[in-house]
C-alpha cells in the first residue's frame, strides 16, 4: 500500500497533459476562474486512482486461478513447436508482386 501511495504523490505532482492543462488555464483565467476545470481534473485522478487499487486487488485475488491455467500453457508450447519450422520455411519463400495495373478486370 506504501509503494502505491508514493505512486500516486508522484504522478499527481510531476509535469504532464493534466498539470500543464491547469497551469495554462490557471494562467488564461486565474485561479477562481479555473477552480473547477482543476476539480474535476483532480476528481478524475482519484478515480483513477480508485480504479486501479481496486483492480489491483481483484487481481492479486485472481492470481492462484490464473496462475493454474499459466501452469497448462506448457502443453501448448508442445503443440506450437512442430509448426515453428514450417512457418520459418514460409517466410523464406519468395513471392511474385502482382501488378495491378496492367491487369483488366
């Protein structure tokens, strides 16, 4: 949870299209005036912010399940490797370009 806060003090303080958006229309209408353009910018970063810690969590419950199915892609490895040479046999064979304009329908 540390680590997730010391995420969030960063990317809300450093310069990006949000921040620079507020300083140009702070500069463009002042302060009172771009009050609520800076809300709801901040109002979006929260969910934002929301989102992805309850995402986070859903996944870290998720990850036994997934990491069981992760434990069977092994045997679909075993299943691609015999196409791997004749996809490398494909990509070596050269094609004649057609030119279409020259052709007539």
């Amino acid at each position: 949870m540390l680590s997730f806060l010391i995420y969030i003090t960063v990317t809300s303080i450093t310069p990006g299209p949000s921040n620079l958006f507020i300083m140009l229309s702070s500069k463009t209408f002042g302060i009172k005036g771009a009050s609520r353009f800076i809300a709801g910018i901040l109002a979006g970063f929260l969910f934002l912010a929301c989102l992805s810690l309850v995402l986070l969590y859903t996944l870290n419950d998720l990850l036994p399940e997934i990491q069981s199915v992760l434990k069977y892609s092994v045997l679909y490895t075993y299943y691609i490797l015999p196409i791997k040479p004749l996809k490398c046999q494909l990509m070596k064979m050269k094609v004649k370009p057609i030119n279409h304009l020259n052709q007539s329908f």
